[in-house]
C-alpha cells in the first residue's frame, strides 16, 4: 500500500487499499504513518498489520460519522471523529514479532511474572511515537486538545487508563470523555460485545487473502447502526432484523480461528518459532535509549528498542553463524525445511463434558502451558445476548433478541474444547507407537487403560488427591481451548507397562525431567528422588497431569 501525496490544498491524502478501493485519510493520520514507530508494522504479520491498522482507521471513520449523520443530537465533533480515526489507525502499534505469538508464547514463557498484553504496548509505544516525533503541537494545530484527547485515544485501544480497584463499580471509568458519550468506546474496540471495526477489516482482509468467503456484510451494519440508551448508558445497536447477520460475522470469526489462526500446523510452527526465540534471547542485544542494550523479551520495556523488534530477528536468527545461536538456528532450519512437530491426537469435545476449573495458564518454574479458545469471542457465553437493537416503529429504544427469536437451527454452543498431542521426534517409528497409544484414547471418560489415575506427587494426580503440592484443579471447563501437548524425543518406551510396576505412592512425589518444564502445571519440589528419575520416560506427561484430564475430588 502506497500513500500517494495531494498536491491539492484538501485536509485529506488518497490512499488506494487493496479491500477498501480508494479512501481518503485526514493530514493528521498520514503524518503518524510516516513516522518509525507506525512503519515499523509493515514488518509484523499475521495480517499484514500496516495495511489493516490503515483499514481500521477508515472504517472507524465511516462508523462514527454514519452516527453523527443519522443522529445529530449526539453531538459527535470533529475532534471525536479525528480521535477515533487515530485509534483505529494505532491500535496495533504494540504488537511484537508474529503478532500473537509474541505476547502469547513467548513472553509468558521468558517473563512468568509480568501481565503483558500487546494493548498496553500499543499505548507505551503511542506516547513515545508522539513524543520523539514532536507530535502534539501538530495535533494542537488540527484542533486537538492536549492531554484530553490523547487519553480518549489510548482508552479507545486498551481500556480504561486508570486501574479498576481505584473506581467503584458505578463509577464512569473513562477520562477522555463523558458518559454521555459512551457509545464511542464501541468503535475501535468493542469491551461489551466484541462487534467493532477491528474485526470488520481483518475479516473481509484476511477471507480475502486466505480464499475464505466473507459472510459479514459490514456495509449494511453501517447502514443500520443506531445509539440507543442502554441501562442508563449510549451504546452503539443495530436493526433486530440484523441479527441474523450478526451471527454470520461470529461465524467467519470462529472459521478464521479454525482453519487459519488456531490451525494445528500454524500452532505449531508458532510454537517452534518461540522456543527458538527462547534459545536466543540474550544472545540478541537490541540497543534502546541512552544506550542500553535490551534482549528480546526486554525490549518491551523500552521502546525505543521495542521499536526495532520485527518479524526480521528470525532470519537474522536462521542466517546466523554465530555457535550460542546453534540451538535456535537449528529449529527455524526444521521450519524452512517442513521438519516441523507432527499431530499424533486430536479429540473434539462439547464443555458441558467436563466440570469448572480455573481457566488460567498454569505454571510451572517460568514455563507456561498454552491455552487457546475456540468461541465466539465470550467465552461459553453467546455475544449476541450482550448486543441490543432497535425495532423500526421504535428506533429510540433499545431491545434484546434472543436466539430463538432469530432461528431454530443456530448453535446450541458457543465454545468447544480440542485436545491436540504434538510430537517433536518425527521419524515413522515414533509417530507410529504415539498413534497406536492414542488410538482408543476417549478424553470424554478420561479412559486409557487408568494411565492418568494410577501414581501420585507432581506429575500425575493420585485417585485421592493427597500428593499435589500446588492448587488442585478438577476437571475444567476451558471453554474452548485447545490444549498443544508436546512430546519430546525418547519419551516413547517398547512397554507402556513400565507405569504399572511403579508403586501407587512414592515416598518422595516425583520430579518431572528437565524437558516437561515448560509445560507442567505442578510447582516441583526442589528435591529429587532418584529411584524414579532415570527410568521414567514416560510418554505423554503434559497430558497426564493436565487438569482436564484428572476425575474430580472426591
């Protein structure tokens, strides 16, 4: 994408978009994308995330003044409708090298302790595009007004500014603007529904690039789109004949998660991409301000390093000939050369299966077991139930539809549960014994001749629950995850008896080896009982001690 300049005197540049055709971008929107810290993102994927931050601006301010043409009395100024298009447009600036994997592999597993989302990278790295490129007395000069409107655009891309124990719970949380006004913080990034112009543009981009077809018609929304008095707040609702449609735009949403974003090869080369990026970490210095040099997981804490950080560090990785970057160069060779994990499992179940578990990511000495949702963007909860609409001989007020209302034959469930078993050591031999194990496997039962319930301590939970040495979680409602279970090399022995022979309560609980520390979600004892260290090789530990496979205490 190309931004062509206007030789014309208009407050607006021409931008040719692959999606959106021809559209036209305020003065203010083009000054930020010429500055580092935006271009920066033509180097991030997933989407290309340059050209859908460009989309997100323009739909953005297509939404907003949409509303304020149909509804004068909202009282939306020029200065709402710029600040909006901004957010749009720098609601992405905090995300990391491959995007998601970035802030959720990679730094969960090299910084345990710190609760990092690439939205409050967005935020970090906006104050410090606007500072070092002297931005805010050209804001001023296009009517801004500082620091009001700088809050209203962070609130607009990661929430509310101050943090929610300081403000009661009917208190208005939000700084850049009134209450009165709440309808605008459903633009960019919609907290009540998740129905925003974010996903409008990466939906029909990413069908587009990917051959899937776009059930979503945004235009229509546009069209439609009414602010209604929602429980004494203004909330962005839409026709109740546009319900239906709305459903469709959660369907492509979890279609898109299923065969592309969450697909079992795309996980994988995510996962191995992280480890290489964990082998490499402080080999690879970053310099940041006043000539510190930063790491890749530290960069995050200063962004003028964080602004260096892009999709390029994996090939500076795998062209590398440095030897303490052997390891990490080693996994992105098995990458460029289809070497990847292979799937050994894979079972599909309904969350009514299993019963409540704390649906965190469990810990275990800085490692981090991934937890992935496959839903409709609330978890089990269907969002439609969280939007409102309007009916057209009543346009001012505002209604719920529920899910009959719209059809008979829509989903019963919103989320589902996929538990996948990976195997790192791929020869046909491995590969074979780790299917033929899982063959008869049902994750349902939990059955598989009583392998998960036999032994106790800190790999596998016993029958009585007496030997864990962390929180004990039963077995969980993790409304749509996927669970990535990886098996190391030689963890498949010629008997799968060798489990049988142990006894049913060591004295000493077990310490898993080094190898299933990323994954475990026990808290291991620091001391080690050798009789049963050198001889467990045992198959599959990730999965035996996750809590969705453990019966529930009794």
């Amino acid at each position: 994408m190309r931004v062509t300049p206007d030789r014309c005197s208009r407050p607006s540049q021409l931008v040719n978009d692959p999606i959106h055709g021809h559209i036209e971008l305020h003065h203010l929107l083009v000054r930020i994308i010429d500055t580092p810290q935006f271009q920066r993102l033509r180097y991030i994927k997933h989407h290309n995330h340059f050209e859908h931050s460009i989309g997100v601006a323009h739909l953005a301010g297509q939404l907003v003044r949409a509303l304020s043409e149909r509804q004068p009395g909202l009282d939306i100024s020029e200065r709402d409708k710029l600040c909006v298009e901004i957010a749009g447009l720098c609601h992405d600036l905090g995300h990391g090298p491959f995007s998601h994997m970035f802030d959720g592999m990679f730094i969960p597993k090299m910084r345990p302790g710190l609760n990092w989302k690439h939205e409050k990278a967005s935020v970090d790295m906006f104050d410090h595009m606007v500072e070092v490129n002297g931005l805010k007395g050209v804001m001023e000069q296009y009517g801004l007004k500082l620091p009001e409107d700088l809050d209203f655009i962070k609130e607009q891309i990661a929430g509310p500014l101050e943090p929610p124990s300081s403000l009661s719970q009917d208190q208005w949380k939000y700084k850049g603007r009134p209450e009165s006004k709440s309808f605008l913080y459903d633009i960019v990034a919609n907290k009540t529904n998740g129905i925003d112009v974010d996903k409008w543009d990466y939906f029909a981009r990413d069908c587009h690039h990917l051959g899937i077809q776009n059930n979503f018609d945004y235009k229509r929304f546009l069209k439609l789109a009414r602010v209604c008095d929602v429980d004494g707040k203004m909330h962005i609702c839409t026709r109740d004949k546009e319900a239906h449609n709305l459903y469709d735009m959660f369907h492509t949403r979890h279609r898109l998660h299923q065969k592309a974003y969450q697909h079992r090869v795309v996980h994988i080369i995510q996962r191995m991409i992280s480890e290489a990026f964990e082998k490499a970490d402080k080999f690879i210095q970053i310099s940041g301000s006043d000539g510190q040099m930063f790491t890749l997981s530290t960069a995050i804490d200063d962004m003028e390093a964080y602004t260096k950080l892009t999709d390029h560090v994996f090939h500076e990785i795998l062209n590398s000939t440095e030897q303490n970057l052997a390891e990490a160069r080693m996994i992105l060779e098995k990458i460029e050369s289809r070497k990847h994990y292979r799937l050994v499992f894979e079972k599909r179940r309904p969350p009514s299966t299993v019963t409540k578990v704390n649906n965190h990511r469990l810990t275990l000495r800085g490692g981090r077991f991934r937890e992935i949702r496959m839903d409709y963007g609330m978890k089990e909860e269907n969002p439609i139930n969280r939007m409102r609409f309007y009916s057209k001989d009543d346009p001012d007020r505002a209604i719920t539809i529920t899910k009959d209302q719209v059809s008979a034959i829509l989903p019963e469930r919103f989320s589902e549960t996929v538990i996948r078993v990976y195997c790192k050591n791929t020869d046909e031999k491995s590969m074979s014994r780790a299917r033929k194990f899982f063959k008869d496997y049902n994750p349902t039962t939990n059955k598989k001749k009583n392998w998960y319930s036999s032994h106790c301590g800190d790999i596998v939970y016993t029958r009585s629950h007496t030997h864990t040495h962390t929180h004990t979680y039963h077995m969980g409602l993790l409304p749509a995850c996927i669970l990535i279970i990886f098996i190391l090399p030689d963890l498949l022995p010629p008997s799968w008896r060798l489990w049988s022979m142990l006894p049913p309560c060591p004295p000493t609980p077990l310490r898993p080896p080094a190898w299933i520390m990323e994954t475990s979600c026990c808290k291991v004892p620091s001391q080690f009982s050798p009789p049963y260290s050198p001889n467990l090789n045992c198959p599959l530990l990730f999965i035996l001690h996750h809590p969705m496979l453990q019966p529930p205490r009794r």
